[in-house]
C-alpha cells in the first residue's frame, strides 16, 4: 500500500511538469556579506556566487513566469522572471533602496515590484495588525491607493505582468483583511477579539483554483492554503486536518502548482504507523 501510495504521488508530480527555458540572469551586487546570493521561488533555489567585485551571470532553469525572491543575507529582494527574461540587477547591499535598478527585458516590471515593496514596508504587518479596526482599515486603503497610484503610472511591458498585478493588488487587500480577523487579538492584545458588523466581507467570488495566480502571487498562496484547510470537514476524532481528508480535496482541484503544494503539506502524515494510512 505505501509503495502504491508514493507511486500515485511520483504519478502527480511528474505530470504536473512544463517545459523549461534556459535564461541569463545577471547584475552586480556590491558589500554582500560573503559574496553569494540565494534566488529561490517555484521549484527554484539557487546559489550564486559572485565575482570580487560583486557581478555575476548565472543561467537559469525557467518553467513559469514567477516572482522569485533574491536574497543577500542582508536583504531579500522581489524578482520577476519568465522564459524570455533578460535581465541584470545591480545595487548595493548597504543601501538597496537608493541603488537598486534593473535593466534588460523585464526591468520595468522589476522596477514596480521594488517601488511596491517600499510601500509595504511602510508598516510592519505586526503594526498593521495591532491597529484598532478603524484605523487598520484606513491604514490599508492607503496602502492599496498608494500601489494603485504606482500601478496605474506604471508603462508596463508584459501584459501578463499586468493582469496578474491587478489581480495581485485584490489579494494583497483580502489577505490582509482575512488576516487582521485572525491576528489582531495577539498583535493588538485583545482578548477575544471580533470585529464588527460592517467589517468588510472576504470575497467568496474569488477562484481559489488557479494556477497562474498561485505561482504569481504569495497573498493568493496564502489565501489558498488557508481557505483550503479551513473547509475541510474532520471527523469528530480528529483534531486537525489528516491526509486522509485531504487527499480525496486535493485530487479535486484543477491547479498542479496548487496540488503539489498541498501534497507536501500532507506527507507529513502519511507513514506506516499513521491508524489513518490504509484508508488513504
């Protein structure tokens, strides 16, 4: 039975797959703390290491057209990249905000992620949170004008940059909305905290199976993941949700980036002494 189990797993994974495309990341990174950096994203994660004066020129190994993080050590930074990017990153590590640029197919789209980001970082999420309810939803339609402010400006390259960014903008909104519900009892020391009658409803019109999304977006991912979970029905003997109920959940669904994410979450509970494994 276990063998049969993994084999259908090996069966997921390997259809799931879509040809890749090799692309020429490159840059110049200056003051990194060991000259290496990190890219790492969907089915991504790589090390790179840098040249003494900090460039480099790595090739890449592309499937989707994803945001991928690069991380320095010091500082973690978004970057778009798809099947036909071309694109070198420059900044010093020491000061990312003032010397970050971008340049080749794919930098005006970089440059958004990066002003968006400045953005964001405006407040802390654990700041955002500990808002009472009015001042945390005023709070949060600043922010969201702000990067519409940007996105609108924003002579954008790639359609589907753009479309996805749209959608993106929605999501960044309800998972913060989504989330406050949730968190704002421990970052605002509330106890048994509920918010009121006119807080604004999560958007159940929203189509928690998509693909692009999932691979674009890390609010969607969230929101998918724990939506997910959160409509699972457990048997009354259970106290979280089992490979069991969820297998049956995640066969269902249309997205393979989504599948094999839940998927790893699972195998967690799939070994030879789990009571629940037969039935798997």
């Amino acid at each position: 039975m276990r063998k049969t189990f993994y084999l259908l797993l090996l069966v997921f994974f390997s259809s799931f797959t879509v040809s890749a495309e090799t692309i020429t990341f490159s840059g110049k990174i200056t003051d990194t703390e060991n000259l290496k950096i990190r890219i790492k994203g969907d089915l991504l994660d790589t090390e790179i290491k840098l040249k003494p004066d900090g460039s480099f020129s790595e090739k890449l190994q592309i499937e989707n057209d994803v945001i991928y993080i690069l991380e320095t050590g010091k500082n973690s930074v978004p970057v778009y990249l798809t099947k036909t990017s071309v694109l070198a990153i420059n900044f010093n590590d020491n000061s990312l905000a003032t010397s970050l640029k971008y340049s080749g197919k794919g930098s005006v789209e970089n440059q958004y992620l990066a002003k968006k980001q400045l953005i964001l970082s405006g407040i802390p999420q654990t700041d955002l949170y500990a808002l009472d309810e009015n001042q945390f939803l005023k709070k949060l339609g600043e922010i969201k004008s702000s990067i519409l402010a940007l996105y609108n400006k924003t002579k954008f390259t790639d359609k589907n940059f753009k479309e996805k960014e749209a959608r993106n903008i929605h999501f960044l909104e309800q998972r913060r909305l989504f989330s406050y519900k949730n968190d704002h009892w421990y970052y605002g020391k509330v106890s048994g905290f509920q918010v009121s009658e006119t807080y604004p409803k999560f958007d159940e019109t929203m189509d928690l199976d998509n693909n692009s999304d999932f691979l674009f977006s890390s609010d969607y991912q969230e929101l998918v993941i724990i939506k997910f979970y959160q409509n699972i029905k457990v048997d009354s003997t259970e106290f979280s949700v089992s490979a069991k109920n969820a297998i049956p959940e995640i066969k269902a669904l249309k997205s393979p980036s989504i599948k094999n994410q839940l998927i790893k979450y699972s195998l967690t509970d799939v070994n030879i002494r789990n009571s629940n494994y037969e039935i798997i």
